[in-house]
C-alpha cells in the first residue's frame, strides 16, 4: 500500500504547529511521544471512510488529502463520515493551516518519520478480544503486532479484497487446490512438496497475502495460478490430450 512521502509530512507537520487540526482541539501531534496521527481525507484504502475509488495514490497520499489529528478526533472523524465529509474536512484543514502554520524546520523532518512510523505499525499486547484492521472507525495500519495469550490469531479480509467477497475466496483456493494437486503428485521431484509455498509465492510477487489484496489484483492473481498450474507436468500431458487443467471463475460460478 503506498503512503504519504518524508517530504509531504514535513509540510504537513510545519503547518499543522504541532497541534490537533480539529476546531478547538489544542493536544500536540508529538510530545516527546506521538499523540496525533496522519488522517487520509478520502480513506486510503477501499471500504474506508469517504473512500474515492478514482482518486491516484498519489492524490489519497498527497498533502492536500492529509491533516494531523489527536488519535480521539481521528477516530471521531472516520466514525461519522456522513457529518465529516470531504468539503467539511478541507475546509478544517484550511482554516487550521492558515491559523497554525509556520515555516518548515531541519527537526521537521524528524517529526514526519516519527508520524510515518507510527502509522504503518502498531503493537497490541494481550488482547483477548477481535483487533479490526482497515476498517472505518478504526485503527489503520501497515502491520499490527499482537501479543496475546491465544494460541492462534484469525485475520479478517477488510472490505475491498479479494478474501472479503466469497466468491472470488473460493476460485482462487480451488486453482491454489489444483496447483497442489498436480504439482505434489509430480514424481520427478527431488524435494519434499509444500503446500503452503504457493500461497507464500502469491505474497512475495503482489506484497501481501491474497486474501488481503484488494479485488483490481483478482485477475493477476488467477492469471499467476493458471500460468503456475499450466507448467505441472500433469497439466502439460493433459493438455496434450486435449484435456483443460482448470475450469475458468465463470464456468467455476455456475457450477
């Protein structure tokens, strides 16, 4: 997911004057520790709140769709975007920049790594409960890191993705199945098959789990297991014999 550059924070901090932009809010964005957050005026990823699928990520991440709120009027903001809206939120950013503002330090730069890091991760420890992740009202971030006392930690797809709609779930598990079909029963193997190395594949080439990934990757990401499945030894001696090594998402959803 792209983020906002070192360059376009700095700017961002200098005019926010280390303060909270929301109206009469005067809590510091950072004291010694952060106390603000980095605030996507259209949501940085699809589901999000005031989410604009034709926006670039260049826009969503740009200065003019950013502001530098406390964590409590984020979270306010995202959680009511019918009274927060696009126009509302600019026109905050506005009035807050032109009253708060100053010229840009060397420190300022600091500061915007601090805030960057800051929103790409975040550590939770000993929940017990669910953690929602790219979801509106929420925490957002790059990567959570969890410390609990659970013996196994479940992750839901966020709206947006592949693994949120159920059947684009179920095409790319049954081409994932078919590949572990073919490819495992290869006898010319010289090592033990995993299962699980091609869903790793799949995250190595497009950056994140498939499931995660949102929905405009469907297609590469079954163009990727065809292809895959195409050069099995069992899928070329099938197709030589005039037999298909997988069904298409359409033949698959009306099965």
């Amino acid at each position: 997911m792209a983020k906002p550059t070192d360059k376009t924070i700095k700017r961002l901090f200098a005019l926010s004057g280390n303060i909270c932009a929301f109206p009469g809010c005067a809590l510091p964005i950072v004291e010694g520790t952060v106390t603000g957050e980095i605030c996507h005026i259209t949501a940085r990823s699809p589901g999000g709140p005031r989410y604009d699928p034709s926006q670039s990520d260049k826009d969503r991440n740009g200065f003019g769709n950013l502001l530098l709120l406390c964590g409590h009027h984020h979270k306010i903001i995202d959680g009511e975007p019918r009274l927060y809206t696009v126009d509302v939120l600019r026109d905050i950013k506005a009035i807050h920049e032109s009253a708060a503002g100053r010229a840009e330090q060397p420190t300022d730069l600091i500061f915007a790594k601090i805030l960057l890091n800051d929103l790409n991760g975040i550590t939770i420890n000993q929940n017990s409960g669910n953690i929602a992740i790219n979801s509106p009202g929420t925490i957002q971030a790059h990567q959570v890191h969890v410390s609990t006392n659970r013996r196994s930690i479940s992750i839901n797809a966020p709206p947006g993705t592949i693994g949120s709609d159920q059947e684009t779930t179920r095409y790319v598990k049954y081409l994932i199945d078919r590949y572990n079909k073919f490819a495992s029963a290869d006898r010319m193997r010289t090592s033990k098959f995993s299962y699980g190395a091609i869903s790793k594949n799949i995250e190595s080439n497009f950056g994140a789990p498939w499931r995660l990934l949102p929905t405009d990757k469907f297609d590469a990401v079954c163009e990727y297991l065809q292809q895959r499945i195409k050069r099995t030894v069992i899928a070329k001696s099938n197709a030589a014999n005039g037999m298909r090594a997988y069904s298409t998402y359409m033949e698959f959803n009306t099965r």
